[in-house]
C-alpha cells in the first residue's frame, strides 16, 4: 500500500502566510520561506503554497518567492494563483514547482486542464476545488470562496479527472478553519467514483482527525494550515500516531 501523504499548506497574501476561517478573517502565521524549511526539515511529505488573492486581483504568482521556497526543499512542491495559461505553468516549473495547482481558470476553461496535462503529463496538474453545501448540494466557488458557480462539485471533479487532471485537492469551505474534522462524507463519496489521488482539505483541528478522514474517506494525503503554523500539530508526532493507527506514512 502507498504510503498516506501529510502535506502542510501555505496560504500566501503580500509575501506573508496567512490563515482564517471559513475562508475569511486572516490572520498573520508568519514568513512562507521559512514554513516551507521547517516542514521539510520535520518530515513533510510534500508543500502546497497557494497565493490566495493571484484570481481575485487578476495578477500572477510570485515567481521571486516561489524560487526562494523551491530553494528550501527537497520535497515536492506544488504551487498555485493566477494560473490561466501554458505560460503561466512554465514559470513556475522554471522556478521549481514540481506541480501546479489550478482553480478558477479550469472552470472557466475547463480545455486548459486538457491543455496543461498533454503539454507537462498529468503527475503536473492539481485541480483545486472550493466547495460548499447549499441547498441539499455541494457547490463549487471561485476566486478565494467569494464566487458562487452553477457547478456541482462532484460532476465537476469527474468531468476534470476525464480532461486530464492528475489529483484533486477538495477544501471543504464549511469545515475549513473550524478545527472540527474533515468532511469525510463527501471525500469519501468522491473518492469512490474517481481513479485519481485526493487530499483532503478544510477542518483538521487534533490528530484523530487525521486517522479518522485516511480510514472513513481513504484519500491519499490530507493537508492542514493553521495546526501545523502554529505548531499545535507536529508533523513527526502525527506520523508516529499515524502509525500506530495501522495508517502506512514515511517517517
């Protein structure tokens, strides 16, 4: 059996880590280069480095701060933000992205997944997906949460997984930053019409919650900000415990 990733997100906003709740009230948790050197140093398994506003105020990613985190590690690094074109992707590649991570441009164009996948290989491509339950449906939202769309996150994955997406990064926005546990219900429904790698995202408050969503939901990594920036969780104490769960981690 593959062995369970730990990945530690950093939500990034004018240079600095950030992390709220519910997608909203940000708070300052400190330098990313300096996150991203300590993670791999206690045994992360891979990075996810998000610059959260790159959509919404139309501009691309930091390239100077991608190559100063990429400079830290010797783990894969997946970068996402104001990713809308090939080009966009060759940047961070150069700047040592190992994978790319889009969002709003898929829905909006949901050929440049297709077009990202033949030009890098499907391993490169990482389909993020906000979601929210309305109305008795989980719904995909854009732009940091702040947009609404007609999409239907399930329909929406399965469409995304056919044009080429390698893996699927699903953020519950209802559990995100609550600290109360991931939505397994709906991970491990989508994770069982699906041939791709998740991780789970949204709601890791204590480490049980980490044994609970590989058992209930059986995704194949589960990523946390907040736990880990504030060191309430520690990457080496999760994996031992992890362990003992029967859950097979790289320590």
């Amino acid at each position: 059996m593959l062995s369970k990733r730990i990945i530690p997100c950093l939500d990034v906003k004018d240079g600095r880590t950030v992390k709220g709740i519910n997608f909203v009230d940000l708070r300052d948790a400190g330098d990313p280069v300096e996150l991203a050197a300590q993670y791999a140093e206690q045994g992360a398994d891979e990075l996810v480095f998000l610059d959260i506003t790159a959509t919404h105020e139309r501009r691309k990613t930091m390239i100077e701060m991608v190559k100063s985190v990429a400079r830290q590690l010797n783990i894969p690094f997946t970068i996402g933000g104001g990713i809308t074109e090939i080009a966009d992707a060759e940047a961070l590649l150069n700047a040592g992205a190992d994978k790319i991570s889009i969002n709003s441009a898929a829905v909006k164009n949901p050929g440049l997944i297709a077009d990202l996948a033949k030009n890098f290989g499907v391993q490169f491509v990482v389909l993020a997906v906000d979601t929210k339950h309305i109305n008795g449906k989980n719904i995909v939202h854009l732009n940091g949460g702040r947009l609404i769309t007609a999409l239907e996150t399930e329909s929406w994955i399965k469409r995304a997984e056919d044009l080429g997406a390698g893996e699927i990064l699903l953020t519950s926005m209802d559990h995100d930053g609550t600290k109360k546990g991931f939505d397994c219900e709906l991970l491990g429904k989508i994770n069982k019409t699906i041939n791709i790698p998740i991780i789970a995202s949204g709601g890791a408050g204590e480490t049980a919650h980490f044994t609970e969503v590989f058992q209930k939901a059986g995704v194949d990594a589960a990523l946390a900000a907040s736990v880990f920036h504030y060191g309430e969780i520690l990457i080496p104490a999760l994996k031992q415990e992890l362990r003992q769960n029967g859950i097979p981690v790289r320590i």
